[in-house]
C-alpha cells in the first residue's frame, strides 16, 4: 500500500532530474472544457442584455433579481461593516489602509521630455474610466479579495468601481459588503457567472459597459474573462494556488508545516513545496503536518491537497534548490532563513517572495500591502500580481517642429518608400518644404 | 447614386448623436471564425512537436524546411545588413537608435523600504527569459516592425530574443534580416502561421519555448496568441490600424490629407477620420484625398478604406470634438492646430498623440522613438503600446522580524479567522509566540 503523504525527492537520486520534470510539468489546472457554453452565454447576453442575466440567474444561482432586486445599495454595505466586531472591523480597515499605501507606490510617472534633435516625447498614464470587480460566492468569498482588487483601481483613479457577486438563493456575504464599503466600491449587482462577466463587458441596460474586469471565480468565470479579452482588459487567467519553501533546519518544524498547510487549505488542487538541506528536518516538517492535519477544520481539503500535489525535495544545499525553484517559478515563495539575501539574488521567477523566518505567507494575504492576487501555474515567467498598472493605461505623445521634423524626418521617408508606404512617406515629405 | 467619397457629419445636425454612435460602435475586424482550426493546428504542434510544424509550413507556405532549412543564422542578417542602400541602412540605424532611447526611459525601478510598521515591502522587476517576435510575410513584412518589437524585448533584457518569420517558397525579405541584425535577434526561424506561435509557446525540440510572443499576424496568428495567452505572455490582441485628426482651417489641407491617406493605405479596414470646425476646410481636405488618391501607388486599398470607412466631422469648435474622440480612443490622434495643450489636457483615451501641424502620425511609424505598436479598435479605453513591461514581471517581496509581526500579525489572523481558514491563521499565530 502507498503510504499516506507527499512525494518525497533527493537531489541526489539518479531520477531525480526526471522525476522533478515530472513535477514541473504537473498541470493541476482544470481540462473541463466550458468554452462552447460560456460562447453561448456570452451571446445571449450580448444581444438580449438584462433579460438574459435574469434568467440565467435564475436558473444557476435560483435567485430571482426581478423580485428580490438587482443591486445592493451603499446603504446595505455601510450597515454590513457597521455591524461587525469592533476586532474584524479594525483588521479589515489596517489591511485596507496597508494595500492602499502599498499600492499607492505603484502609481506610474509620466514622462515629457525634449531630446538633442529637438523632438518632445513623453508618455501620460490615466485610470480607465470603469472597473469591474468578479467575488465570488459561497467557499470563496474572502473580504481580503474584494480588497485586493478594488483598492488598486481605487487607487489608479477609476471613477465608476462595479462589483458582481453572485447572491445564491438571496444570501449576501456581509464581511463581503464591508469589504466594499471600505474600499469605496460604487455599485454592487447580484450577478454572477459567465453572465455577470458578459454583462460587465458588453453593458445592458441596467448595468454600463466597463473597461477592465478582474477577480477570481471558477471555470465558467475564468473562461468568460479569457474569451472577452479584448473586449475589456481582464487580470491574468488564475490557476490553484501554490507555496513554496525553502528552510533550513533551524526552523521550528511546526511554523513550516503551518506554512505548508496554509495553502494545501485553499483548494484539493493547491500545491505546497518544501525545499530543505536537512533530511532530519524534513522528516519532522512531515511529522508536523501529519499532527496539524488531524486537527485543522479544513483537514479534508488539506489533505487531499498535500497527498496528491505536495512535494519535500531534499537537496544538498540551498543555493541547489533556487534554479529548481525558477522552474517552479511559484506564486509564492518563502525563504525561511537567517540571511535569506543571498538565496532571494538568485530568485528569477516568483509572484512573491516572503523573506525570513518571521514573514509566514499568510500576513501577505491580508495585512502586509503587497497585491495577494499573483501569478499560479508558472505564469510568474511572464506575468507580475496585480496592481495599479492593471487599471491604468499610457499615450505617448510626440511633439515636432520644422528643425525637429527636417532632422528626423528624411530617415521616415526613406523607410516608408521601402515598406511600400508611398502616402506615409508623402505626409512627411510634404512638411519638409 | 451614392456619391464617392467618405461619411460627412455635422454636430448641429438632429440625428448626429446616432450617426456618430453608429460610427464608434462598427466593427471593422474580421468576424472570420478560425478558432477551430487554430484550436487543431495548436494541439498538434503540442503532441507532434517539429513534424507538425514542417508539414504545416509544407503546407501553408509552399516551404519544405528540411530541405531548406529552419533557420536563418546570424551571417545571412548581416550580410542582408551589409547589402543596404547606404542611406536606408542609416534610417534603419537612426530608427534604432532613437526607440532604443525612448524604451530605455520605460525600464521600471525597483522599490525596497521599511515602513512605519516595521515592515519591509518593495518590489523587483526582472526581464523574462525569452521572448518571441512574429513577423508576417508577405505585404506586411515591414522592418519596423521588427525594430518596434524586438527593442524593447532587448532594452528590457530578454537574453533569448527569438524571431519566426514565414518565407513563403523561400522568398526572404533582406529589410527584414537586416532589421533584426540591427535589433539584436538572437534566432531566425522560417516559419509563420498558428503553428509557428505554437512552437514558440510548447517549444519543440529543434525550438525552445519562450515566454512572452508579440508582433502581428493575420486572423489565424491573432487567433493562435489568444489561445495560447496563459501558456505565454502576449500583447494586446490587434485590430485594424486608425487615426483620428482633429484639424483647424488654418493647416494646409494637402498635408491633413496625406496624414488621413497614411493610414487608409494600411489596409481597407482601416480608418481614418477628420474632425474640423471649419467647413470650407473640411470641404478642402476632402478635394485633396481625392486628388491625391489619383496619384497614389497604393490607391487600392487606400480608396476603399477611406470610401468605406472614412469619416469627416463638423464641429461648431474642437474642444467639442473631444468627448467624442475619447469615445472612439483611436489608436493614433493628431491635433494640428497651433497650441494642442488645451485638446490635449482632455484626452483620456488614446493610444499615441501627435501634437502640433509639424508632427505627422508617420514619423512615428518609424523614427520618433515611441512604440508604434499600439491599441485599436476603442482598445485604447485600457490598453496601452507596446512597452519594454511587456518583456517583464514584477516580483513582490516582504521581511518582518517578530516586532512587525506583532504589530500587524493580528490582524491577518482575524481575517484569516474570518475567512474560514484556520491554518492560514494558525501560520501567523504560531509565530506570535
């Protein structure tokens, strides 16, 4: 019988460099295909706008928006967060206030400049004029996410901030309305589904069209983003959240198998990775989590998540382990060391990297400021989390004037004339005199 | 009998708002429905890896790589280099030099500090490792644009710039190579279509994956990148080119003329409009495409795009037109009138502006600097040119010692608490001491 528990690798085992491939390459995302679905609700909501939202809702979320209203009011939020504890309401509001001025630093600069052959260049950013912000309901509708998307556009300057989120059979997340009403969202609809993203994207005529829409949300959601990319700007397609750590042995096991569950909590599909150079250490990080499993209220997830993606890879040292970790290329990355510099220089590829001992992943996705919303399923190759830039867009700009213009101008003919371009080179030509 | 020529609307007219609104919502993109065959020609490069592509590329473009051979190595650029017309190769060099100077202003800085809490919290931007830059053959086959998209991916870091070019039966474009000699491409490969993005974006084993894949394509190469965004990052998806010009009766209608005329020989999708508050003017510049179409080369394409989808708009005064040119968020807008400052503080939407009479949209196609790589098709909304960000990620980071985790950790496990996930809590809590 397999015994219970994560694969084991060493560094040192002929199949390693395989059996790692085999890990990298592990795809946990979902293969459902939903696409030709998701086209037939796009299209329906395209051309028969607010009706089809209403029966849609009605048939998947069995609430039904004639009736019970299709949006909750500033009042209705306002009275959420006022009803918290005094406690949750004082940590949502610092987590506010820490993503905020986190976020704040992001703001772009614009440039204007006249270079040496007299040409004034420059670049101006600007916030779109709308937003749409997907939360999801039941399971995964976190506060902290309403925060995490609302509060960059917020900050961008965006004007009109649209939240959706689906009401399953008339039930509203109040810690979800709190959320919205401290991070200044101006409209919420009970919306959800490929319908709500379709109705964002497009407009009805109830709900104004917008230009960006972001947030998590599952297959349907995912899949309606991807295909109205375009249409809107949307955050990047998000997979099953992941860890990994790279710890020595001086650590307490206990804090890194909390680490380690921390994410296998999230969903079957999380993945959490330790990285150690200490064999005895990462036998008692699996004994620790073993002990931790047995009591965690969200064992079930957590445990089918480490049995079946978790990995302790023992290498010979720790600098071995950071090109493994490039290629993991990981959403989150926590170095738990005394010196954690050396090993963060050589990190390429990561959504976030938590630095020491005493920086646990979990105070970055609430409190800490930096976006939690980052790339999973190696996408931290290319992409970055989510911030400010998300809701901003630049224009360059030229300016010319007739010395500028006969400097640079005659290499303009020259290549336009190459390309078979004879009307682009005319229009420089003609202001040459 | 419908005369010649392009729409004609008058703000004071009772039906302009429908007949602009109209105008903004036509939709001159292909509707041609490839994502099937994209979706085929994309799995079988994936499972069938070279061979797919050499049987795609025997195919489609006429063009047997084994015999021929895969790639074009670096000598053949540079001989094609060394084969210029003395005074286009300098254009191509001015070219370079002047985007090479611009994008280098675009290169993010990093961020790294400690706030009043305790906390450190910064960010740190790195190149991704490759990236691959599509160029069409054929019509399109333009050398600036391998210059526009090639540069910033090397102002950016990108240490494996790769670039697919289709040479339809064998045919080479020498603009093209010398282009990328002078841009720095590190690989040539002769191949073009769906299967070439593909390729760059699974890898193969004659072809290593990329990252991030740019550049334009037809229908089938547009398809392909959207398929495959998430595998690897890509810009934005592109539509036919535009340009806006809002003029005065005091420019010269024969060079507003050639500016409107620069974009209509693109292609017949394109768009070129003309917004003025003088009709005689307008009436002028109108005159003057006619009679320069007679003359043009590329009068083709250049006629239908501007009989099909020109436009020419008649305001009382231009500050009125700039509302409706946000709506449209052209790609290109030039304000050619003698102080564009006032115009140019009300624009929100736009991918590049052109200020003044002397700066026509084509110096930048080609020298100015800016990326000419823009958003189309009311993109502009929230997208943004072609930038050295696009060959690059952000990677978050935060420190704490205990201190700054008492100060903040409580709160995450509140929220943690709160959000149903204990061991997300219990990861800060047990470090709480």
């Amino acid at each position: 019988m397999q015994p219970e528990g994560p694969q084991r690798l060493d560094s040192r085992d002929p199949g390693f460099a395989e059996a790692f491939a085999t890990l990298v390459d592990a795809r946990r995302e979902s293969d459902e295909d939903v696409s030709r679905d998701v086209a037939a609700i796009l299209k329906r909501v395209r051309a028969e706008g607010d009706a089809a939202v209403a029966d849609l809702t009605s048939r998947f979320d069995g609430f039904d928006l004639d009736v019970s209203g299709w949006r909750i009011d500033a009042a209705a939020c306002r009275t959420a967060l006022d009803g918290l504890e005094p406690s949750l309401r004082a940590a949502l509001e610092l987590a506010a206030t820490r993503i905020r001025a986190y976020h704040a630093t992001q703001r772009p600069a614009d440039s204007d400049r006249v270079d040496e052959a007299g040409v004034r260049l420059g670049a101006r950013w600007r916030a779109v004029d709308a937003a749409g912000v997907y939360v999801p309901g039941g399971r995964a509708a976190y506060p902290s996410s309403v925060l995490m998307n609302a509060i960059p556009a917020k900050v961008a300057g965006v004007e009109r901030l649209v939240m959706v989120t689906p009401t399953p059979q008339g039930i509203v997340n109040p810690l979800v309305l709190a959320a919205a009403a401290i991070a200044g969202v101006d409209e919420v609809w009970r919306i959800g589904g490929a319908q709500a993203v379709a109705a964002l994207a497009y407009g009805t005529d109830r709900i104004a069209p917008v230009d960006v829409v972001t947030g998590p949300g599952n297959a349907w959601v995912a899949e309606a983003k991807r295909q109205l990319y375009g249409v809107v700007g949307i955050d990047m397609v998000a997979g099953p959240s992941e860890i990994v750590v790279v710890a020595d042995g001086e650590n307490d096991p206990a804090w890194i198998a909390a680490d380690l569950l921390s994410q296998a909590e999230h969903d079957p599909t999380s993945q959490s990775i330790l990285f150690t150079d200490d064999a005895a250490f990462a036998d008692a990080v699996a004994a620790a989590v073993t002990e931790q499993l047995d009591r965690l209220q969200t064992q079930g997830v957590a445990r089918t998540s480490w049995n079946a993606n978790g990995a302790i890879i023992l290498v010979e040292e720790l600098a071995q382990a950071m090109p493994l970790v490039d290629r993991l290329a990981p959403e989150h990355l926590e170095l738990a060391v005394a010196d954690p510099e050396p090993l963060f220089a050589m990190v390429r590829h990561a959504g976030s990297v938590f630095l020491g001992r005493m920086t646990p992943e979990a105070v970055g996705d609430y409190v800490a400021g930096p976006n939690h919303v980052l790339p999973t399923g190696r996408r931290a190759r290319f992409s970055s989390g989510l911030s400010v830039l998300d809701f901003m867009k630049r224009t360059s700009f030229l300016a010319l004037d007739a010395a500028a213009l006969g400097r640079i101008g005659p290499a303009a003919v020259a290549l336009a004339e190459a390309e078979g371009l004879p009307a682009h080179a005319r229009s420089v030509a003609v202001r040459l005199g």
